[in-house]
C-alpha cells in the first residue's frame, strides 16, 4: 500500500491473521495494532488450523520486535515505518457516543478515532471485515480492505486465447507450428484457437511454446481417457495439459458442472493404471474448516471422511462405470482401485510436513484453501509429481477467503508464465440442462 504521504494504519485482527507477514508489507507507513488485537491473536494461538498457526506466526513476529525497544513507545521498521501496539484505554462511549455497545470491533474503531484526533488526517483502518469496514465509513474513519496478494476474480487469467489468421496459415501450423509475430505475446502453455479471417467456422486448436515462440497443434486431439471424452473446446484444452506429464502444475477453474474433477480424475487414471506413469492417484479436498478435528462423527477416519470426500467418490464411480471396455477387461472397481495401490483418496489436514513422489495429486475445491495452504501444497511434490489444482472462486465456503484472495486463483495469476504450468477456465456446464440452467440463473 504506497502513498504519496507517510499514513497510520491501525490493523484489525482479521488482517494479521490473514497474513501474519502483513506488518512487514506498509513499507514508510506507520503501524498501530490495538492491545485487544494482541488478545485475539492469542485466543487462535492453540488451534491446529491455518489461523492457529498465522497467529503463532504473528506472536514470534512481534516478540522478535521487541528487541528493537518497547513495542508500545513504537519500534522502527526495516521499511522506514513504525509499528506501536495501543495499550491506551480508549472508551468507546468517549469517541461515539450514540452507540453504547463496546465489542472488540469497537474498541479497534476507537483506538483509529484516537489517531484522528490526534494526527487530523491520513489515517486509515485495515480490515477485512466488511461490515467493520462499512461501521467506520459511517463513523466517519477512512476504511481499507487488505490488498496484498489480492486477484481480481473477474480479471483473472483464462488460460486461453484466439488468434485471426489466413487460409493458408493452416498449412504451416499442421505442419511445423505457427510463429508469433513481433506484436503477438501470448503465456506459456496457453491454449489458441485459430480462427479463419475469411470464415470463421474454419478453426484449430493449438498450444503457445514459450521456448520456440511458436503455436504447436493439440498432441492429444482424439484422447478419451477413460471413456471420458471431452465435450467442448475447454475440456479439450483441459485434457491437453492433464495428459501432459512435462506440466507439473495444472489448475482448472470453472463453475459446478463444468467437468473439472472428472476430467482431471479421468486423466490421472489413464497415466497410473494403463501408461504407469505415476505410482498412485492421490485425490484430496479440504475438510471445512481446513485441519478441523474429524472426531464429530462416528466410526474410524475412513468412516468420518467418507462424506466429505464423497463428490470425489461420485465421480469416480462414474468414471468407472463410463468405462465399459476397462471393465470387461479388468473388472475394476473404485474398491479394487484403492486396494491395488492405484488410487488414494484423503483429506489435506495430513498433508503438511509429508514429500509425495511420482504420484498424481488432485486437490478439489482448491477455491477454499489460502495462498500458504497451496504453498504447503505444492511444497510437498517430490520429483515426478504432478498436482492438478480444481475449483470455483466464486462458491468459497472459506470465511477467511474470497473470490480474490483464495490461494487457487493466486496460484493461477502468479504462474501463468511458468513453462511447467498449465491452466484453464471452463465456462460451458456439462453435467445436465437443469445443472446449467441452475448454475447460470440462481
């Protein structure tokens, strides 16, 4: 957050556990946290979830400040700025007299209408928290959401892209790939489709190489992996990038419906149990809230699991039904995957600290985890992993998350130019009519 005067923020709780590093990320401006801030973080400081350990985090980062002098006399910053916890008393009563309640979100406006009297200008609260944010702008206090590794979901990258082109290209592109012109600039891995200038109905689909800066026909055009055969432009380019086993990073972001999970599930099948290309099929999704403690419900973790990962049980079964000609020929079925060592299929609470291997890892509903948790994630893959990322920014069921701050859209808007990265946005519904038809309209 630059500006061009020196500015006071007072921080909300919500922020530093979002990013326990945010204290490091206001550069020249000065810092101010409330004392109730530093309970709240203590109140986290135990849980074995994501928010527990930020709030770890953001305790050893304010205690390794104190060396630099006392915290509530301020402390300098590495970039320029101050960073003072607030232990004065600020009634709430005192500063907003029309209002009697005094919550935690109270006593944090106070403390910022304290800094406003005091200072005149040029200071401004940072929450994520809407509706605090919505009471300070009505308060008459300068409000911000915090930005920091913020996407914006509408402007996301897609992953694909069409390109006009003569008749004639046609003939060179089959043959030896298309080359970009000087004011052409595409990503690496981003899927084309070439479009006739004179007739639009004449088309091709191609994929951009960074290496050779050129645009190189789909390698797999005719692939059905597992019975499931692509139905549209998107899943045709989904199943280029998940049979390709030079990507190492594929995210596929769309809508209920649009065949992300299937397709990925499909694919990473075909690789393990015909082409043995990978050792095991390790398919997971966050539990809500993410490391949540399994023992609510009866029966050992299998048991307790099972309804959490059942969407992925469903499409599995689907899959395996779909595909008649393997089933005559093995007569496998989701049980037998699992017990031959194929396929594996648990939740992401266990995956920290663990190196995976030559497997293939899908992590569905990747919509709900936050940027560190998908740095936990990726961290993991050992050499020969693959891991497929699935999931809608736009159906979060994560309160810490939204639409631009989840990890699965930063994922895909800071590797979009990585050549072992591949990504897609499916926009057409596939499932049923009524399954569109509901996804469109409500």
């Amino acid at each position: 957050m630059v500006a061009s005067c020196k500015k006071v923020f007072v921080l909300d709780t919500n922020v530093l556990l979002h990013d326990p590093q945010s204290i490091f990320r206001f550069q020249e401006h000065d810092l101010i946290i409330p004392i109730i801030v530093i309970e709240e973080i203590d109140t986290f400081k135990k849980d074995q979830t994501e928010i527990g350990r930020n709030a770890r985090t953001v305790s050893r980062n304010l205690d390794a400040l104190r060396s630099k002098g006392s915290l509530s006399k301020g402390v300098q910053l590495d970039g320029g700025g101050t960073l003072t916890v607030d232990v004065s008393n600020h009634p709430f009563k005192d500063s907003f007299p029309n209002i009697n309640k005094s919550p935690a979100d109270n006593i944090i406006l106070a403390c910022a209408k304290a800094q406003l009297d005091k200072r005149h200008e040029n200071v401004v609260l940072v929450s994520k928290d809407t509706n605090l944010r919505i009471k300070a702008d009505a308060l008459g206090l300068v409000a911000e959401d915090y930005n920091s590794n913020r996407v914006e979901v509408d402007e996301l990258y897609s992953g694909t892209a069409e390109l006009f082109v003569n008749y004639e290209d046609f003939d060179q592109f089959f043959e030896m790939g298309m080359p970009l012109l000087d004011d052409e600039e595409f990503f690496y891995n981003q899927c084309i489709t070439l479009i006739d200038k004179a007739d639009n109905s004449h088309t091709a689909l191609g994929r951009f190489n960074g290496t050779d800066r050129r645009i190189h026909p789909l390698r797999v055009n005719d692939a059905a992996p597992w019975g499931i055969t692509p139905k549209n432009r998107e899943q045709q380019f989904a199943l280029e990038l998940l049979l390709d086993e030079s990507l190492r990073v594929v995210t596929l972001l769309g809508r209920a419906g649009t065949g992300k999970t299937l397709l990925a599930i499909a694919a990473g099948l075909q690789q393990i149990v015909d082409d043995e290309k990978y050792n095991k099929l390790l398919v997971s999704r966050p539990v809500m809230p993410m490391g949540k403690d399994l023992g609510f419900l009866p029966g050992d973790v299998e048991n307790k699991l099972r309804p959490y990962m059942q969407p992925i049980y469903d499409n599995l079964d689907f899959i395996v039904a779909a595909n008649t000609e393997m089933r005559r020929r093995s007569s496998m079925t989701v049980g037998q995957l699992e017990e031959g060592g194929y396929l594996n299929v648990e939740p992401l609470t266990y995956i920290r600290g663990r190196s995976i291997p030559n497997q293939y890892i899908i992590v569905d509903e990747a919509q709900n985890l936050t940027p560190h948790e998908v740095k936990t994630i990726l961290t993991r893959a050992g050499n020969g992993t693959k891991i497929v990322l699935t999931g809608d920014p736009y159906q979060i069921d994560n309160p810490y998350v939204d639409g631009s701050t989840n990890g699965l859209s930063f994922l895909a808007e800071h590797f979009k130019n990585q050549e072992l990265f591949g990504h897609v946005i499916l926009t057409k519904g596939e499932r049923s009519k009524l399954a569109e038809l509901a996804s469109v309209l409500l």
